[in-house]
C-alpha cells in the first residue's frame, strides 16, 4: 500500500491536478491576506458577511463560557442540550417544515440522509440532477441503490427516466439543489414538486447556497413554496457565517432519522459555541434584506460588466457568478493573473465540474462595494 501514496500524487502532478492547502488571514472587511498582501475575496461563501459578526463572536464565546466547547457526548447519548432544540424549533419555522434536526456538518447530512432513506426500501430509485454536490454522490454512493442522473435542470429528461425506471421501482427519490453551487443557478422547484408527487417520489433540496440570500427573510427558496419538498438540507456554513448542518422534514422523518441515520447518531453533538453562532444567526438573517439586496445588486454589476467585456457567466442569476474559461491550464493562469492583481478568484477544475468546463468562481458578499466590483470587472477585461 505505501508505495502507492507516492505514485497517486505523482500521477495527479503529471496532469496538473496536484493540489495544496494554502492559508489565508482574515483581512479587513471583503479581504483575506494571504504572504503578506491584502487580496480582495471572490472566493468565500460568506456571502452575508456574518462569519466575522461581532454578535455571532460573542454569542459563540458566551454559549463557550456557559456551556463549555464541547457537548460530550452523542444526541442520543446525553450530548442534546436545550439549546440544540431551541435552535432545532427556529431552524424549523425559519425554513417552514414540521421540525429540523443538525448535523455536524451539510457533507455529512448528505452523506448520512441517502443511506438511512434506503434502509427503507432498499430497491428506491434515486434521480438526481447531473450538477448536485459530491457530498450527496457520497450519500447515493453509499446508500448502494440506482442513480439515474438527469441532465442539469431538464425536467422533461427527469421525467423520461422516471417513467422508464421509477414506475417499476418500489419507490422514487428525486434529489437537487436549489442553488447549484458552481453555476449559481437556481432549480424550478415548483415544478419539482409537482413532479415528485405526479410520480409519487421523495423530493429532497439542498439549499446550501440559498438559505440566508434567496427567499422570504433569507429561508431560501424552499420557504417562499405553497407545497414543500419532503426534505429540505442546508449549512450554517456559507451565508449564516458559522458550521454546521441540518435536515428539515415532516416531525416523522426526523423522528426516523433520530433513529436510523449512522451520521446522525454516531457522531457527537454539535458543540456550544458553534450553537451560539448559530443562535445568533438566526436572530440577525431575517432582517437582512437590505444586505441580501445589495449583495445580488452587486452580482448583476459583474455580471453584466463581465458579459460586456466578452466573457460568459452561464445562466446564474444569483450571488454566485461563474466565469467560463474552458481549460484548466486555462482558468489557473487566469486565477493566477488575479491575484498578482490583488483579487481572490479561485479556478475550478475538474471532477469538481465537467472537463472542459473550468472556471472562475466568483462569489459575492454583502460586504463588497461597486467600486470593488469594478476593479475586478477591469481587471478581468484587461486578461481577454
Ligand atoms: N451541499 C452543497 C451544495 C455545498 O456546496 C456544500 C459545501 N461545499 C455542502 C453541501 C456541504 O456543506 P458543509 O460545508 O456545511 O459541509
């Protein structure tokens, strides 16, 4: 086995997809530092500018202070607190479902729901959109049933496979984001809800990127639906500016996921002050319209200041804006130029996306100004 770590990185350096940790600082509001510069931040899914909040700060330190840094043992175990259910009963209003359950982290609730969905039925269907996240891959991939992928956000292609391999399953699960995180764009839920219950399937959202920035007071687009999905993920990690997880359903599924979800019971509860920062969240995101506003507004200027100076952003609507570059030698020497300019854009490259598909991935806070997005704009113009 050893000699095979060697050979694996050797094999990835040979076709440039060797990658690092680099560490960056916090810097002043918008910016990381990084070797000793200041670099404006394209790059990070803050995109309310709440994880350096002073009451999310606080609120962690105080829940510390009180509660200690760890919650010591598993939910079941004696690790749930008062506050994992008080903040589990907000969580549940703010998204509109019957009740909401956290996970350590949205990799694990993803990667935890599919395989406990299958104890159910093992023989379920699952159809998934081509682009969701390697997380719920994890999930699908360890659940040991069918995938029938269909192409990016065609309903027509959904439902062509779910009357061609659905109808004969025993059951159907149909899973998508509802903002795809490396295109921006969002997925009709609506529509998918109407087909999941045309077709008698399980419909689960992801709304990682959404929730915070999209929907009625920031409840992502899942909350402003008259009929919901079954099942709604999504992270405290990106616009509520903290970590961890959580899965909204019905009081039924949580109560089933409570007992058969191996991410769910086999792992220890989320500590106090990542509660506290979570608490603190959902007390400033409702009234975050303005911020929500303004960080949308300031994408659409990229956006159309990148679509004038030639380049293409795809269908994104949202705060994430993709720059289309195509090779990965490519997207890495524009990334590169970036940031010799002073601005923080990262390549993505494949298998995070298709081959052939590289690109900047630009993302957007609240904390960012038109004269910052200009420059980036200029910048950008000046590398064609
Ligand atoms: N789902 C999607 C769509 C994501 O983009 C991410 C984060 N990259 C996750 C889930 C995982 O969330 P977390 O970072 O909280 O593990």
């Amino acid at each position: 086995m050893h000699d095979r770590f060697a050979k694996a990185i050797a094999e990835r350096k040979a076709l440039g997809r060797y990658r690092e940790l680099r560490a960056i600082e916090p810097g002043p509001p918008g910016f990381v530092r990084r070797d000793g510069r200041d670099l404006l931040d394209l790059s990070s899914n803050d995109y309310l500018g709440l994880a350096r909040h002073p009451l999310l700060a606080e609120r962690a330190a105080d829940h510390a202070r009180r509660l200690g840094t760890g919650a010591r043992a598993s939910r079941l175990v004696s690790g749930t607190l008062e506050t994992h259910r008080a903040i589990e009963a907000r969580l549940a209003q703010f998204k509109g479902m019957g009740r909401a359950l956290l996970f350590a982290s949205g990799w694990q609730a993803n990667a935890a729901l599919f395989p406990a969905l299958l104890k159910l039925e093992p023989d379920a269907a699952i159809f998934g959109d081509w682009l969701i996240h390697a997380s719920i891959h994890h999930g699908i991939s360890a659940a040991r049933t069918r995938h029938h992928g269909y192409r990016h956000n065609d309903l027509d292609h959904l439902e062509q496979l779910l009357n061609e391999h659905g109808a004969k399953a025993p059951a159907r699960i149909i899973v998508t984001e509802s903002v795809f995180s490396m295109d921006g764009d969002r997925a009709d839920l609506a529509e998918l809800v109407a087909l999941a219950r045309k077709h008698d399937a399980l419909l689960v959202v992801d709304e990682a990127h959404a929730t915070g920035v999209l929907g009625t007071g920031g409840g992502g687009l899942t909350a402003d639906l008259d009929h919901k999905p079954d099942i709604v993920m999504g992270t405290f990690s990106k616009a509520l500016g903290g970590f961890g997880a959580y899965i909204a359903a019905s009081g039924e599924i949580c109560d089933y996921l409570i007992n058969a979800s191996s991410g769910f019971i086999y792992t220890t509860a989320p500590p106090p002050p990542v509660l506290g920062a979570m608490d603190a969240a959902l007390d400033l995101v409702p009234g975050m319209d303005g911020e929500r506003a303004h960080v949308l507004a300031m994408a659409n200027r990229l956006r159309e200041g990148l679509c004038d100076a030639g380049y293409e952003t795809g269908p994104s609507d949202t705060q994430i804006v993709p720059v289309m570059i195509g090779s990965e030698a490519d997207a890495l020497a524009s990334s590169a130029a970036l940031e010799e300019a002073g601005i923080l854009g990262v390549a993505i490259r494949p298998p995070t996306v298709p081959e052939g598909e590289s690109r900047i991935r630009f993302s957007l806070s609240a904390v960012h100004g038109a004269a910052q997005v200009d420059r980036v704009i200029e910048v950008m113009r000046g590398l064609r």
